[in-house]
C-alpha cells in the first residue's frame, strides 16, 4: 500500500534541497534568481500530484500527463493547485489544495509589511495547505516572522477554518553563510 502525499512534508523536503540544487550567487541575494526556481519547485509538485497549477511568472507549460498546466497568470494567489474534475470550461472545480504566496523583498525595513500583505490573502484562503515563503538575513528573524504570522492567523474570526499554514523562511545567512529554509507548520483552526 503507498504512503497517501503530505504535501507539507513534500514541499519542505523540495524547499530545502534547492539551495544545492541552482547556481545561486552566493554573496548577494536576489530576489529575482530565487522566486521562479521556488515557484516551479511547487509546481512540479502539484503537477505530480495532478494538480491544475496556476502561477504567474512561470511560462504556460503541459505536465507530463498532459492533464495539469502552468498558466502564466496568478489566479488570486502567486502559486496554487486546483483539483478539478475534467478540463475546459466544463471542468468542475473540486478543492483548493495548495495557496501559496513567495515574497522576497530586499529591503530589511519592508518585509514585515510585505510578507503580511501577502499573507493575509492566505489568512481568508479556503485551503487544505496555505504556504508563505519569506527571505530574512539571520535565524531570529526567521523565528520573530513566525511568530508575527501565526498571531495574525490565530486572530482571524471566520467559522469553518480548515486547513494547515507552512512557513517557509529563507534565511540568507544560515549556517556558515549558506542560505536554507526553515519551516514552522500550524493548523489553520
């Protein structure tokens, strides 16, 4: 009998091998050599899960089974996974498996802000997974946007909240200046 997909398990062990995996300049951070390798890292995921996935940024794009699409647009999240019944426009949509929002802002001084603007639309997301990815330079940083992003979820008043959050924190400056995520998972209810 197979294991059943634990798309959070999924992502973190996907999200921590990408470091390793791209040519990513190493004294800088970028934002823009990070967000597509993250975003067709989860896509590639939902694809093999048979997932419709939408994202933007990311060149419209067959699974290999033919049945799931990147399409270069956002459909209300920066990245998500659809369970539809058929294709077309008598497909029947069936769940939102994955809502995801990937923001990496440069500026120190603007990222509380932006990563909470972003968050907020997972915060309303009918969900079965919402993922935030975020950039900071060091641990405590990583661990005081946790915090920060849990009390907003905790303090959101909505009946019927289901569903589980995944952080997932780039910290830039992570052991031995080599940059790695580090997660913090939390379920919606």
């Amino acid at each position: 009998m197979t294991k059943p997909f634990d798309k959070a398990t999924a992502i973190k062990e996907a999200l921590r091998q990408l470091p390793q995996t791209n040519t990513f300049d190493a004294q800088h951070f970028w934002p823009s050599e990070w967000t597509r390798p993250i975003k067709t890292t989860i896509a590639e995921l939902g694809f093999q899960q048979d997932q419709s996935v939408w994202a933007s940024g990311l060149d419209e794009k067959d699974s290999p089974d033919g049945r799931g699409r990147i399409v270069n647009q956002e459909w209300l999240f920066d990245l998500c996974w659809i369970d539809y019944h058929g294709r077309g426009p008598t497909r029947e949509f069936r769940s939102l498996e994955l809502a995801m929002e990937c923001e990496l802002p440069l500026a120190k001084k603007q990222r509380p802000g932006a990563v909470l603007d972003d968050f907020e639309k997972l915060i309303i997301a009918n969900a079965d997974l919402k993922l935030m990815v975020f950039q900071v330079d060091e641990m405590r940083e990583a661990e005081e946007q946790f915090s920060i992003l849990q009390n907003h979820a905790k303090k959101f008043v909505m009946q019927n909240q289901s569903g589980a959050y995944l952080l997932a924190g780039l910290v830039w400056k992570h052991q031995h200046q080599h940059p790695g995520f580090v997660f913090k998972e939390f379920p919606a209810a």
